[in-house]
C-alpha cells in the first residue's frame, strides 16, 4: 500500500449536451477546463476561488463541489477532518456548458482519488453518483470519460460508453452574456410529444452517432430537433435566431445543454494550417455571432476528468 494521499489537483472539462436531438443521453467534453486543489486539513473548511463564479459563488458548505464531495465521502464511508478547496474555473457558469456538472464530477473525484480506503477511482461508482447528484448523466459521462459519450440509465444506475469523435470536426462554442437557469429551461418543456417527432428524433439521434465518428459531412442534418429546442425559445430568443442563421449558412449549430449558449460542430477546412485554431470555418462563424457574444474554438476533450502531477500533466490518477 502507498501512503494515502493528502492533497490532489483535478482537473475536469466544460461539456456540451443533447448535441440536437440526442436528448438527455449524448454529451461532448470540451477543452475547457476548470481545475481545482484539494487538500486535507486539520479541521474546518476553507474555499478558495478565481476565474468564473469567483466573488458569486458561495464559499462555504453549500459550494457544489464541496457538496458533492461531501456526498462521496458518505458514499465512501470517510470523513475527513477538515478540506481547503481552491478552484480556478474557466467554464462559464449557467450557459450550457456542464459547469454544474464540472463541479459535481470535481467533487465526487477528489474524494475518490483521496480516500485512503481505496487504490484507484472506480468511474462506474463515480459515475453512478455524479448522476443521482446532478439529476441525469449526458454531461457528467462526458465529463467523466472525456470525448462524446452516450448514456443511459439501468436498474443499477447509469452507465454510458465513450465514441471516438472524427478529428475532422472542431467545437465552437457562442456564449451570450446572459444566463439560463436548467430547471428554469427544462420547466418550458411538455409532458407529451408527438409520435411522428419522437420517431423524427430517434432518427436523428442515430444518424449523429454516425455524422459524429465515420461521416461530418452529415453533421447538419444530424442535428435536426424536434423535442426541446423550439420549445424553449422563449427563454433564449436571440440563441434560436442564431442557430437559424448559423444553419441556413451550413453550419452545424444547435443549442448547447439547456443554453443559452450555442454549440457548433465545425469542420476543419483543408486549406488550415494543421493545428490551427481559429481556420476558415470557424472565421465564418466567428463572422455570424452577434455584438457581445464570446466565440470559443475548442477541441474535443480526450482525457475527461483527471488527476493532475504538480507539473500541470495529467498522470494516471
């Protein structure tokens, strides 16, 4: 046995859900990323923050990361004697971009990863819990694996599988100033929908599996929704003229998560300068974002949540 560990750095991506019409069940992690220290005190807790969320998030036993952490204690059955938590957060907080989720896999991580009861993080429990906490498992699977992830929910729990995304495609995500609460978003959705919209859907949600990992070519009609985009423009008007215009110029583009921020799902040009992060396409749509709007070129995350060496690497945790 090594000695346990005292202090850990994790680091956890921003991730994007629904991607369309995979409703509740395809995530995509981002590179965006918060990353957060924690370390084992004598007593009491200390919460420190910079970044997204600083000076507006609480810094005391009701921070979400500290209450996940504290759920997979319990879950463990360890208590630490007190927890100095120190975040910097790059995510922005309520638009759509997992941040809630960032902070409940954080959590749930850390206390896995410094328990001195067990070897190594165990992803299927720490899935399983990140998923009752946060209420469904799209962004938390993807946080958790890294890539584009599909999820699903069993009697045992939630489960999820990871995708190989095509590296011709580059996320670029459009963040308004504004924000949007999920339960605010989710509460403008119906209990019913039409048999021919589900079936519209279910389709869609398969071809975007395929548009995703063998075809981009096909990624905007992949991306078609007929099950909650719509029916939650009255929050986010300005995020639904935008998709429309992004689409009608053969951009992939659809609401990110509950929103309001929009992803799109670019693809390389031929013509960019490998390693290039701001190329044609991402131009044009830099091009189409409205005044005020942030345009972020990203990538698909491939390493999930992680543990951190003192050196910034990720190390196998």
């Amino acid at each position: 046995m090594s000695e346990p560990r005292t202090s850990v750095r994790v680091r956890v991506p921003a991730t994007s859900a629904n991607l369309g019409p995979a409703f509740d069940c395809a995530g995509l992690a981002l590179t965006c990323h918060d990353v957060l220290e924690f370390t084992v005190a004598a007593s009491g807790l200390e919460v420190a923050m910079t970044g997204e969320g600083a000076g507006t998030l609480p810094a005391d036993e009701s921070h979400l990361v500290v209450r996940a952490f504290r759920a997979a204690c319990d879950e463990l059955g360890w208590a630490p004697p007190g927890l100095r938590l120190v975040a910097a957060n790059a995510i922005p907080q309520g638009r759509g971009m997992g941040s809630s989720a960032a902070a409940v896999v954080a959590g749930v991580f850390a206390a896995w990863a410094l328990c001195p009861d067990v070897e190594a993080v165990d992803a299927g429990a720490v899935l399983r819990l990140t998923t009752e906490l946060e209420g469904h498992p799209d962004n938390v699977a993807a946080c958790l694996l890294g890539g584009a992830t599909l999820s699903f929910t069993t009697d045992e729990g939630a489960r999820a599988d990871r995708l190989e995304v095509d590296p011709d495609i580059q996320p670029v995500v459009l963040v308004p100033s504004g924000t949007l609460s999920t339960h605010v978003a989710r509460g403008l959705l119906p209990d019913a929908v039409p048999h021919a919209d589900a079936a519209f859907n279910a389709g869609r949600a398969a071809l975007l599996v395929h548009a995703l990992t063998r075809e981009p070519a096909m990624l905007l009609e992949a991306t078609e929704d007929r099950l909650h985009q719509r029916q939650r423009a009255a929050a986010m008007p300005g995020s639904l003229a935008l998709i429309d215009r992004l689409r009608a110029a053969g951009h992939a583009a659809v609401v990110s998560g509950a929103g309001p921020s929009v992803l799109v799902l670019a693809r390389r040009h031929p013509e960019d300068p490998v390693g290039e992060p701001v190329g044609a396409r991402v131009r044009e749509v830099t091009q189409l974002a409205p005044e005020g709007w942030r345009v972020l070129p990203l990538d698909v995350d491939l390493s999930g949540a992680r543990v951190l060496s003192d050196r910034g690497k990720v190390s196998s945790g």
